[in-house]
C-alpha cells in the first residue's frame, strides 16, 4: 500500500484523542484490507454503515450514537467490538489459508514444488538485475523429478519487461537455523530473453524445451531481469513504483536467500544469505522469540515437476 504501517503506529501512539480512528490491518501480513464493510449499532439495531478507507485511516462519524461496531470482509472472521473498547489498529483473520510446500495434483505423478501461501502485497520485491534474491528447491521424493515449468507471480506489470529464468546447482542444502551462505554451482540452464507485458498479473508459465532432472542436489533458480522497454522497446528505467515486482507470500521453510546491503560499503553483498533462517536466529538472540509471521516470506516461486518412473 502507499502508506506504511510504522506511520500509522506513530501517529496513533501520539494521538490518543477519543475520535474514535482507526485502520483495518490483516492479523498476518499486516496489510491493509481493502473493502472492509463496517456496521454501527444502537441497543442492537443498526444505525450506520460505511467501508473503511483502504490507504488510510477510517473516520467514524461524530454525529452518529452506537455502543458497538461490526466489521465484515468476505474471507475474514466477522469482528464485533463495543465502542470502548475500539482500538487505533484492528486485525481481522481471514478464514481459511493456502496450504503450502508439496502439493500432489490429479495429474498422474505430478508434484508441485514451492509455495502459494497469503501474499503480502507490501513485501513485492522488483526484479532485479543481478540476481541478488532466489530460491532453492530440493527433491524430498524417493524418485528423480522432471521439471516441465516454472510459474511466478506478479503484481500488475506496467511496463514491457525483458527478462529471463536462470537454474544452477545448489552444493549444500539450507539449514534451518543460523545464518548460511548461497553457494551456487554450475549453470544448469538459462532461458532466452522472455517478456512481461502490461497488464499482465498474477502467475506468470513457462514450460521449458529441454528436459531438466531435479535429483538429490538441490537446485538454485533466478527470476532476472534484463530490462524495462517503453512504447518504443527503449530500455529505460520507471520510477520506483512501476517497476515489474514478483510477489511474497507468507513462507514455512528456509529456502529463499539474497544478497544484503554492506554497512560498511553500502553495496550488496557478493554472496546470498538464507534470509528465513537470519531473521528467525537474529530475532532469538536478540529478543528471545519468534519474529512476526509477516516478515517470514518468500518469492511466490513454483516449479512444476513429474515423478520418474
């Protein structure tokens, strides 16, 4: 969203004036919801109904008597909270999640490798053209996989892109906690030069020509990009916000790894650190507990595979 959530927790925790303000967040990703319905009543009979502001905090009308307010969003839990007790920040949970890790399809032999958890919209990372983020994959099957596609998801593309899927070997698989580096093998393959085109969203596929076999050693896999193209296919560079982004969703593993920004130098790294596992031991040594499920994510990556025979 435009807005960031410390902002709005800055500005609430200052202001504490009873004009009954607030901004509806998700329990989770700590993104805004967006068309959130809410509901006033008075001795139990409504008297008022709005949405909430989407990119901002919602104002409750001062003209108005209720002793309870009712939020409603499809997929999330309904929420009732008496007027008293309405807080500068409400969470909704949604309902029901995404399962993640290995998915069984009905296609015969057919196994879906990565996650598609809740994306956090403001975790979208841009592409990027030094492969500084990635993901590595690992066969957890007793047989060989054969990889047939690949499929990332993206926010609306504004601008032509040129970009390309780039496979390496992996020579060590992550571990869960501590802080590991990338270590990246031979090229196993890279595609020709592919596009996104505007208006594009959601799951992007591509099925590869060649025939590529997932064994026991894990694998390492790019999303990079070449360049943006105006009208004219000029490679230029948009603005911050028009950039070609590829989703985060919520992440259970430790497998998504990137390069960091050096303190000292203020240039990436050369080598890629398992970003899961460094936030989760960061956070234990430093505040003895778990760090909030939002910051936990990961490229929405999939490759599409067939178990060997």
């Amino acid at each position: 969203m435009k807005l960031k959530l410390y902002l709005y927790l800055s500005f609430f925790f200052i202001n504490r004036a009873f004009c009954q303000e607030f901004v509806v967040i998700d329990n989770e990703t700590l993104d805004f919801i967006e068309d959130v319905r809410y509901e006033l009543f008075f001795n139990k009979k409504m008297v008022y109904a709005d949405y909430c502001n989407n990119e901002n905090k919602t104002i409750l009308p001062k003209n108005i008597v209720f002793d309870t307010i009712v939020l409603n969003k499809v997929n999330f839990e309904k929420k009732t909270i008496s007027k008293e007790n309405i807080s500068n920040i409400i969470l909704l949970k949604e309902k029901i999640e995404i399962l993640n890790e290995i998915v069984v399809t009905n296609k015969k032999n057919e196994i879906i490798l990565g996650e598609k958890n809740r994306f956090v919209k403001r975790r979208s990372n841009g592409l990027s053209t030094d492969n500084s983020y990635g993901l590595t994959f690992e066969n957890k099957t007793n047989k060989d996989l054969e990889i047939n596609k690949i499929g990332f998801f993206v926010e609306k593309i504004k601008y032509k892109t040129a970009y390309r899927i780039e496979i390496y070997e992996f020579e060590e698989p992550p571990i869960k906690i501590g802080i590991q580096e990338a270590k990246l093998g031979n090229l196993i393959t890279s595609t020709d030069t592919l596009y996104l085109l505007p208006n594009q969203k959601n799951e992007i596929e591509y099925i590869f020509d060649k025939e590529i076999i997932l064994k026991k050693q894990p694998i390492f896999v790019f999303v990079e990009l070449i360049c943006h193209l105006d009208e004219n296919d000029k490679s230029f560079e948009p603005n911050i916000k028009e950039i070609s982004k590829i989703k985060f969703c919520l992440s259970n593993n430790s497998n998504y790894f990137a390069k960091l920004i050096d303190a000292n130098t203020s240039i990436l790294t050369e080598n890629m650190i398992n970003i899961n596992a460094w936030l989760t031991n960061d956070y234990f040594n430093s505040f003895y507990s778990k760090p909030h499920k939002s910051s936990i994510v990961t490229p929405a990556i999939l490759l599409y595979t067939r178990k060997l025979d």
